[in-house]
C-alpha cells in the first residue's frame, strides 16, 4: 500500500500522498490541499519544498553526497572532462565515443557569436562588473537570434539553442576578460578542445604562439566539472521558475546569471578573495579576531557554511586538495592559502561553527586556484556560470520535457484589511 500523510485542519482529515525519490526521500504531496481544504503551506526561502521531481543532480546534504545522473563528484572531477560531463547532465548519460566526438563537434562549430554582439562592450564604463556584462551578453544574444526564441518547437531545434548557447559561453566569458584589461579579442580556434580554447581566448594573445598548461587546462576541468550543476538551487530554480513562463533560454539563462551574482550564492567566491586580503593585510594575519568577530555577527566568513550541506561540502575536499597540486605544480606560494588553512583550522575547532555545522563550501578555496591560473577577483564569478552552464539548461530543457506549469509560490497577506480611499487633500 502506497504511504499517505494525514493532516488535520479544523477537525477534517485529509490523506495526503507521500512521494519517495530513488534515493529513498520523501515528500508530502501538497498540490491538491488548498483546492480540498483552503490552506497553503508556509516555507519561506523554500527551505523544506521540494518545487520539482528531478533526475538530474542527487544531494545529501547531512552525508555530504553530491551526484550528477547517480555519478559520484569525486568520479568525475578525477576522470571526465567537462564535455563529458555537460552532456551527462544533458542527457542523461555518459557519452560513447562518437558521441562525446559528435557532441565536440557541434560544439566547436557554434562558438562564433555575431560582431555586433562585440559591439555591445562598447557601452560599458570601464569598471563595469564582468558580471554584470554577463547578464546583459546573455539576454543579448535572444536578440541575435529571434528565430530561436520560441521553447515550444521541436526538440532538434531546442538542441541547436542549447549548443549555440554553451558553444559561445567561453568565448564571451573570455571576451569580458579581454575587454576589461583593454586586449584585443581572440576568437576561437577549432583545434583546441573546449577548456583549452577558453584558456587560449582568455590568456592567449595576439603577438604570439599559445602553449596551453596542461596542469592549468587540467585544473579548469576539474573546476568547471565541480560546478556543472547543484539541483535545485537559487540561480537553477531562477532559470526554471523563468523559463516555465516559456520565456526564452536565453532570458531564463540571464536571470539566473543574475541570480547567481549575489554573494550569499556565487558570488561568495569573490568575497572569498577580498575578504582573505583583508585579512591579510587589514587585519595583519589575525585569524582569531576575524573568528572572533564573526562569531558576535559583525562579520560574515564567506566560504563557510551552505544552505543544504550541513557536512563537508564534497566539493570544497576536491578543490582543497586540487588548490595544493596547482600551487605547488605552478610553484605559485600564495600566502592566502596559508590564510585559509589557518581559517578553516580555527573554524573547524571552533563550537559555534561546530554546533551550527558550518563547513567549508565550494567557494573557499576555488578563488586562490583562479588566482594562481592567473583570473581578476571580479572574474571569479563568471567562472562559476561557465561551469554552471550545463546545470542550468539541464535544468531549464528537464523543466520543458516534464510540461511543468508555470511556477507561482503563494503567499500569507499580512497587510492592511480594505480600508476606504482617503482623499489627498483629506490625508494628514
Ligand atoms: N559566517 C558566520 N556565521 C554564519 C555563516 C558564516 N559564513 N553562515 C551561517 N552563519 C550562522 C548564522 O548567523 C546563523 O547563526 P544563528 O544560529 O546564531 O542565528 C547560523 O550560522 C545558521 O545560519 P543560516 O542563515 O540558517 O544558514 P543558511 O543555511 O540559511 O545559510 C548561507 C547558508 C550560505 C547563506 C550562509 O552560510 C552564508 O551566508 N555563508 C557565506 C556566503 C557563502 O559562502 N555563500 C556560498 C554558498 S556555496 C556556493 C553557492 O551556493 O553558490
């Protein structure tokens, strides 16, 4: 017999399905309540709603578990490349060879965006945020290509979007890259793979020979991987909550650019950076005042704690460990990473961080590697939606094939009862 919930509401009882995922979570089916029995749920933030049934990404938060199609992150970051990867989470398996091959190709072959779309950096001040340009590259690019706005078309052309889209994302990225130190762009070279080819508009230049790092080519992997995807979290329920109005992909996409910004979110990996400067030289190394510190609320320590992991964030194990390699194969000595050791020690050790189970995240330690591989601090959350990428049209095409309804979360009305128009001469 299928499990039911019952609640009561006004001495009526009223059965409510239960749903279990295929790693055993359980939901309370709640759609049909308001229309039975006149009452809403109430979870603000949606802390403890589950707003879809997904097989894209699998989370333990308590276990620390992060999954992509039911492979585990350690996997992948050590043996996948981030093609493979974004076409795992695409569709749904890893690829064969000719697959990945066919995939690669269509990729290569999309990574030219329009010139008038270079035009667009024209308008921006010279300190614009890369983020920001980001935003406003991806709702630009709905603008080149009108014929492609439509979600409701066959599905072979929904896959053009989707490839157009992730074949030009590094090309753009490296674009605000370029622009903001004055460079001339670089456009994108067919021999080289997908990172090698970010790598090489990003840092390679036009008076001479790129020679691609393998150890920085391997890094950026291994970064882009840990990032593909997070299930439903604030930038990937954003995409999905647009694009269910059967927005475009890329509207859908720029907002969650947009939601990705914050710095409760990606743009934590930012703060990380500036804040272990700070710290640095403001704060003179004193590892214990900033504990301290954030400990009476005067501080925050970014890097530290997340929504869902209430463990070890797996990630951050992956990049603490890969930050070491990098350093030490680049022969990089970064004195901040000396710093973060000491921070997560102290936290670590620490009850208040202790009692309230807060752990490194995936952004402590990826802006010290960003930072050896030779990226600006404001470019380290474009990194992050590069990697993000796949995840989010994973997200938007599994919310599309699922014929989600358009989302629209209630609300308790707390505010004045009806009340009589007051003339404005009358008003005191
Ligand atoms: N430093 C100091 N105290 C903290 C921190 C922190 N980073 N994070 C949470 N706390 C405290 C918080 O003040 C609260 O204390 P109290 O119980 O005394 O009120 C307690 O820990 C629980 O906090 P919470 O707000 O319920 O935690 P949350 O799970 O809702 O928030 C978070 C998660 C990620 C927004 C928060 O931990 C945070 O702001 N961290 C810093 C920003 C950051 O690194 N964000 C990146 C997240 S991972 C990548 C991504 O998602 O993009």
């Amino acid at each position: 017999m299928s499990e039911k919930a019952t609640i009561i509401l006004d001495g009526k009882n009223y059965e409510l399905p239960v749903i279990t995922g295929t790693e055993n979570e359980k939901a309370i089916d709640i759609s049909k309540l308001r229309a039975q029995s006149g009452y809403v749920t109430y979870d603000e933030g949606y802390k403890n709603t589950g707003a879809t049934i997904s097989n894209v990404t699998f989370l333990d938060g308590e276990l620390g578990i992060l999954r992509y199609r039911g492979y585990s992150i350690e996997e992948l970051a050590e043996k996948a490349s981030f093609t493979e990867v974004s076409y795992l989470l695409l569709y749904g398996e890893l690829p064969t060879a000719q697959q990945l091959a066919n995939f690669e190709h269509e990729l290569t072959n999309h990574t030219l965006v329009h010139e008038n779309l270079v035009k667009v950096f024209e308008v921006f001040p010279t300190r614009s945020h890369p983020m920001g340009q980001l935003m406003t590259l991806m709702s630009a690019l709905s603008s080149f290509y009108p014929d492609s706005l439509n979600p409701n078309v066959h599905p072979d052309e929904v896959n053009t979007t989707i490839i157009r889209l992730l074949a030009k994302m590094p090309t753009i990225c490296s674009m605000i890259y370029k622009k903001g130190k004055g460079h001339p762009v670089l456009y994108p070279q067919n021999k080289y793979d997908y990172v090698t080819n970010f790598l090489y508009m990003t840092f390679g230049d036009v008076t001479q020979e790129y020679m691609a790092d393998p150890v920085v080519v391997d890094a950026m992997n291994k970064l882009l991987i840990l990032h593909a995807d997070h299930e439903q979290n604030c930038s990937a329920s954003t995409v999905r909550i647009v694009g269910s109005s059967h927005a475009n992909l890329y509207a859908s996409i720029s907002a969650g650019v947009a939601a990705l910004w914050g710095p409760r979110h990606g743009g934590a990996n930012q703060e990380v950076l500036e804040m272990l400067e700070h710290i640095q030289t403001v704060d003179k190394g004193d590892v214990k005042k900033v504990v301290a510190e954030a400990k009476d609320k005067k501080r925050l320590l970014y890097g530290f704690g997340h929504r869902v992991y209430k463990n070890f964030d797996p990630r951050a194990k992956i990049i603490k460990v890969a930050c070491d390699n990098v350093l030490k194969k680049l022969k990089v000595n970064d004195p901040l990473l000396d710093i973060a050791k000491e921070l997560e020690e102290a936290a670590l050790n620490d009850p208040y961080f202790v009692e309230r189970k807060l752990y490194p995240n995936v952004d402590f330690y990826s802006g010290i590697i960003y930072k050896a591989l030779g990226f600006p601090t404001p470019m380290f959350t474009v990194l992050f939606a590069l990697g993000r990428m796949p995840g989010w049209i994973s997200q938007w095409k599994e919310m599309r094939e699922r014929k989600e309804d358009i989302g629209r979360p209630r609300q308790i009305y707390n505010g004045a009862t009806l009340r009589p128009y007051i003339d404005l001469k009358n008003r005191k």
